[in-house]
C-alpha cells in the first residue's frame, strides 16, 4: 500500500505563488509516475503535471510555463510550484502514484487532496 499526503494549498491572490507538496509513504517498489491532478467545481478532473521515474515531465496546456513538478526520490516526496497563479487555477490538487508494468496499471493511488483558491 501506499500512502499519499498532500499540503501547502491555500488561499493567495492572483499572480501570487504556491508550492504544493506531496509526502508518500508504504510500499513505493516500482512506483513509475507522480503526478498532480485537480477538479474544480463542476468540472471533470484533469491532469496537471506529471513526471517519470526517468525524469520526464508533461504538462497541461493551461499551466505551462506558470506550474513546475519536481521529485525527491530520497524523501519520498514530489512538489509543484505554482507561480503566477490566475483564478483558472482554483481547484482542489491531487497528489496520484501510479506503478505500471509493460503498459498495465497496477498500481494507483491517490492523495486526500488540497484546496487551492486564487482571487482576483
């Protein structure tokens, strides 16, 4: 099992910057991708930010040079800075493990997610 536990969301204004951090904790063996999801509202959840194992990132359109996803294997931790935040942004983020084997998920596991608000 693995255990995720998101923090650092909160209230800030537009433009303003957050970093979110995400602590795993279990049986990491094999974990392949972390990732940041959010949902807003009424709206679908999306992917935000993901990074591999190998160290390549992707990103969604709407983030993209704003939002930066990094990892510490050692700590068992990812992270997303957040920078020049717009109203567009405020969802609640979710921290996701995913291990996979030849293409098969077998693995998945997800954070309690945290609530991040921009005002403007």
């Amino acid at each position: 099992q693995v255990q995720l536990v998101e923090s650092g969301g909160g209230l800030v204004q537009a433009g303003g910057s957050l970093r979110l951090s995400c602590a795993a904790s279990g049986n990491m063996f094999s974990i392949n991708v972390m990732g940041w999801y959010r949902q807003a509202p009424g709206k679908q959840r999306e992917l935000v930010a993901a990074i591999t194992n190998g160290g390549s990132t992707n990103y969604a359109d709407s983030v993209k040079g704003r939002f930066t996803i990094s990892s510490d294997n050692a700590k068992n931790t990812a992270y997303l800075q957040m920078n020049s935040l717009k109203s567009e942004d405020t969802a609640v983020y979710y921290c996701n493990a995913r291990r996979l084997r030849i293409g098969v998920v077998t693995g998945d596991y997800w954070g309690q997610g945290t609530q991040v608000t921009v005002s403007s």
